[in-house]
C-alpha cells in the first residue's frame, strides 16, 4: 500500500513538472514573439533627405502623408528646386539621400555610366542598379488670363514672337522646363538670344516661377509642364509634341551618398506602386512607356 501510494506520488510530480516546463516554454515563446513585433514597430527613426524638381512639390507633399502608414519609422524631408540647381548642389557635397529630376541631363550628369559627352565631370552620384524613369509629363503653353494677345497654340506663338509686341515666360538655360522651351524655339527656326534682347522673353529659376508670372499676368504666355498649370489652375492652350521637344522623362535614383540607402530604396519602391501612381496621375504625370 505504500509502495503504491509513492509511485503515485512520483507520478504526480513527473506530471506537474512537465506541465511547468510547458507554461514556461509558452510564456517564453509569447513573449519572444511580443518582442519582435515590439521591435518592428518602434523601429529606428529614419530622416530622408529627397532633392526633387519644383513641379512635383504637390504629388510628393501628398505622397509623404500617405507614406506614414507604410513607414511609420521614416521622416521625409523634401528640397524642391530646379533640376540643375539640385544637381549642383548634390555635387557640392549637399547631404541628400535620393534624387528626382526633370531631366535626364541632370541625373546623367550625376550618373558614372552616363555618356562622358554629358556627366563631363565623371561625377558618381548614382547607386549602382536603382536609377529608374518613374513619370512622363507633357510641356504646356499657358495664356495669361486677360492677355490681348490671340494665341491658342505653340504655331500662334511663334508667329507672334516673329513678328508682334508679345512677353513670353520660360525657364532658364539650366532648368529642364527651359530646355524644353528651346528645343521647341529651335523647332521653329526662331533665336532664343534675339527674342530675349527684343523683350519677348522673361525667365524664370524654376517651373513655379514662370508659372507664377503666368498666373499673375506679367507675362502674355508661358512655358510651362502640363501638371503645373493643373496645380495652378491654369488651362493649357496647347501641348508640345515629341517632335518639338522629345519625351519629357523624370528618372529617380538613390544616391550611393546616402546613410540610409535601404530606406531610400523602399521609398522609391513605393513611388512606383499603383497607389502612388495614382497620386501622379491624378494632376497629368503618366507612367513612363
């Protein structure tokens, strides 16, 4: 009786000791798995540096808000300005960690593997395998609103630059919008330099400027992207065909400069989904075909 009343006993112990190592493998188990999901939510705070050109300042600002749910982590800190002045300033040592350029110029000249007829420098800025063309535009002709000059389309325009009192607005030499602009004076046979020194022509350091002068109506006309007289509420008369000035391309890229290359890429990643796509489309960009 006693012999049996012991081995119950020894049996009752062995169970109760593995049902303690099972709780505590348990609790283990949970609370490993609490830590890993308490680690991908506080992860590191990240501050991204994105240079890009002036006419994408409305879809990007958008696009940072909806970015916060995807990376909760990352803060998105934006430098708008002209693609050449972007681009000088990277090259000046600017700390930036991706760049998005209206022109291919600019991000050629940043680029190691661009044509040295172009990147003259040798400058390499550019991460090896992330430079992408991310949108297409469209080059707009803008009327001010109560000019009295009757223009309608890019062939009024050059008619009345040859030969009527008329203020046209364009980008400078450095900036892609005025690039641009001087193919399609060039497709017209007309002089940029003996237009300017007649007073037919104004300038301006980026897209927002010229697009201002049209909007305050010290200009007749502008030159302008197709989505920034959408975000200005202007109605373009008139848009450039490739034949008057190629295809308007924006590449992106992630800088090998970059401190934060991972989460630079992730973001230019994101920039190509549908939803921010969406974003893009909505004031005239396209994807790039």
């Amino acid at each position: 009786m006693k012999k049996a009343f012991a081995l119950a006993a020894v049996f009752a112990l062995a169970f109760s000791l593995v049902g303690c190592g099972g709780g505590a493998s348990s609790a283990a188990s949970g609370a490993a798995s609490a830590s890993d999901s308490q680690t991908e939510t506080d992860a590191e705070p990240v501050e991204l540096t994105v240079f890009a050109a002036a006419s994408l300042t409305e879809t990007l600002n958008q696009i940072a808000e909806d970015y916060k749910a995807v990376a909760p982590n990352v803060t998105l800190t934006f430098n708008f300005d002209s693609s050449g002045t972007l681009k000088t300033q990277i090259q000046e040592g600017a700390v930036c960690d991706m760049f998005l350029s209206a022109g291919q110029k600019q991000m050629d000249q940043l680029d190691k593997t661009a044509d040295a007829s172009v990147n003259t420098d040798g400058l390499d800025f550019v991460a090896e395998g992330t430079r992408v063309n991310l949108l297409e535009n469209k080059v707009a002709l803008c009327v001010a609103e109560g000019s009295d000059a009757s223009i309608a389309s890019f062939d009024d325009l050059a008619k009345a630059l040859e030969g009527t009192d008329i203020l046209m607005a364009m980008g400078n030499s450095d900036v892609p919008v005025g690039q641009y602009t001087q193919q399609i004076l060039t497709h017209y046979g007309l002089d940029e330099e003996a237009l300017a020194n007649a007073g037919k022509i104004t300038y301006g350091s980026n897209v927002k400027e010229v697009t201002t002068q049209i909007t305050e109506g010290s200009v007749d006309c502008g030159v302008v992207y197709c989505t920034d007289a959408y975000s200005a509420g202007i109605t373009p008369v008139d848009y450039a065909t490739e034949e008057m000035c190629g295809q308007v391309i924006y590449p992106a890229a992630v800088l090998n400069i970059s401190q934060h290359s991972e989460e630079a890429q992730a973001f230019l990643d994101y920039l190509q989904t549908d939803a921010a796509m969406q974003v893009f489309e909505e004031v005239g960009f396209s994807p790039v075909k």
